[in-house]
C-alpha cells in the first residue's frame, strides 16, 4: 500500500484531484486542516510499482477547471497536451468576420477591439451592425466607432448587409456585429445563416467564459453547423474555470483570440497553446474586470 498527501482549498476539490490522479480505487484515510485549505491522505495499492505512472504536474491545477471526462490531459507539458487536442488559428480576415452568439456573450464590444487593431496597425475596417433587436447596440458600437473615426452601417437583413459590404475594398478587413442568437430557434438560426451567406462572411462563435462545459459544448455544436470554425472567448481576465472554453473548443472550433479585458485598445489576446497553459494554471489576472 502507498500513501499520497493532497492539499487544496476545500475537501471536494482535493478528493477531486485524489481521484483524479490515483483513479476510483483510491481511500482516503483522514484529511485535516491546514493553513489556506485541507490536507487529505489517501492510499492506494501498488501491485507492480513501477507500472504506475507519474502524476503530471498541471493535473492537480486542472481539476478546478471542472473538465469533463473526454478533456484530461496527460503528460507533463501541459502546452503540449493542449496542442494535441485543440486547435489554434489567427482569424481568417481575407473575408468579412460576423461575430456569432448567445445575447451578453460580448460580442459588441469585441467587434469594437478588432477594429481599434485593425485601425492602430493603419488599416481602415469596415464595421457594420446586424444587431437591430437590441436595446442601445447601435448606439453603443456607433460611440466605439466614432472616437476611431470610422463609420458603422447598420444592417439587420441580409439583402441589406449585402448592399453594405459592397463597399468593401480589396483586402479590407470587416467587421460584422451580429445579433445575440439562440441557436436552438429554428427562426434565429435561419437568418444568422441568411446573413452569413449574404455577406460571404466568415462566422466567429464569441462565447464567456465561467459556462458550464456541457452548456458550452452544446452551443459551441450547435453555431459549429451554423458554419462556426472559431472561438473567440470573452471573460478571460474574471473566470475562474474555463472547463466551458475548452469544451466548447473540443466541440470543432479553433481558439483564435481572447477577450482579456474591457479596454478597447488592449483588450484581445491572441490565443496559443503556451499563453493558455499558463492561463490555465495561473488563474484569472486580478488586477483587471470583466470584458
């Protein structure tokens, strides 16, 4: 028989990372307080101790990100395991981008980010609103707008946004506000799918982070046969658990930038396997809010 010590904040969350690491036939003998948590021994038998491999160091970091089951990552690089399992990729800017997803994702405000990049790297985007439903989108994109210096189109039909995007210059980027979308309505989902193919736009699923994985997975499905290749996740400077991130990663979507903060001028982070492992295992950024 052999003994392991395990420390974590509370009792669920250090049997979790016990479970997790030593398997179901792990028994816990005791656990105890100790300073910034609790203390839980647990054994397990050893039949042929050299067969038993060595506990990854990310895996105990990992378990308060609530991954599901078909998420575990193995191997000491933690980087690596992430770039095996998920893909990374810059957004696809040869065409239109349409930011896709549910109401409150942040969708708004990351058109706004993309295009004060676009503007500080001396391109001029074209930004066009599709969110006509919504109380103040317009208003709130048009203010964002204006202090670049750009002009916002408003179109919230596809023959509309069409007629908008032509345009368009060779080689301009453009950006495409959609509305907050329930992918589950079959009325919804018809006409993200007629803007998307009237605008020959690429479709950006934008999703918080903090869902619950299942919750995120089965979004992340559903905008995938929208035509989503894409994830821009939001929140990433407040959430303490990006099981949802991931999930919906793992569901055919490319982690490609990364909502990090409210600035407009600072506040997307391009996404790659090495910035998302520290992420992972360092926790949110304190010092800044939410996105």
């Amino acid at each position: 028989m052999r003994l392991r010590v395990f420390r974590a904040r509370n009792a669920s969350l250090a049997i979790a990372a016990a479970r997790e690491a030593m398997g179901e036939e792990a028994v816990v003998l005791g656990t105890r307080r100790v300073g910034g948590g609790v203390e839980l021994t647990v054994a397990w038998e050893a039949v042929e101790p050299e067969l038993i491999p060595p506990v990854a160091t990310p895996r105990f970091e990992l378990a308060r990100h609530n991954l599901p089951p078909a998420l575990r990552f193995a191997g000491s690089d933690l980087a690596e395991a992430l770039a095996a399992r998920l893909d990374f990729a810059p957004l696809p800017l040869e065409r239109p981008i349409l930011l896709v997803g549910p109401p409150g994702a942040g969708k708004t405000l990351s058109c706004a980010k993309l295009a004060a990049r676009a503007a500080m790297a001396g391109q001029s985007p074209l930004i066009v609103t599709a969110d006509g439903a919504r109380a103040g989108a317009v208003e709130q994109l048009a203010a964002f707008t204006r202090l670049l210096g750009l002009t916002l189109a408003v179109a919230a039909q596809p023959e509309v946004l069409a007629k908008a995007l032509q345009a368009r210059r060779p080689g301009q980027p453009a950006f495409i506000d959609g509305f907050g979308c329930d992918p589950f309505d079959a009325a919804q989902a018809e006409l993200l799918h007629r803007l998307a193919q009237a605008a020959d736009a690429t479709p950006v699923l934008v999703l918080p982070a903090g869902l619950d994985a299942e919750e995120s997975a089965e979004l992340a499905r559903a905008f995938h046969l929208l035509g989503a290749r894409h994830l821009l996740p939001t929140r990433l400077d407040m959430a303490r658990r990006l099981g949802g991130v991931l999930s919906a990663a793992a569901a055919g979507l490319a982690l490609t930038e990364a909502g990090i903060g409210p600035q407009v001028a600072a506040g997307l982070q391009p996404l790659t396997a090495i910035w998302l492992a520290g992420r992972l295992v360092a926790g949110p950024q304190r010092e800044t809010s939410a996105c």
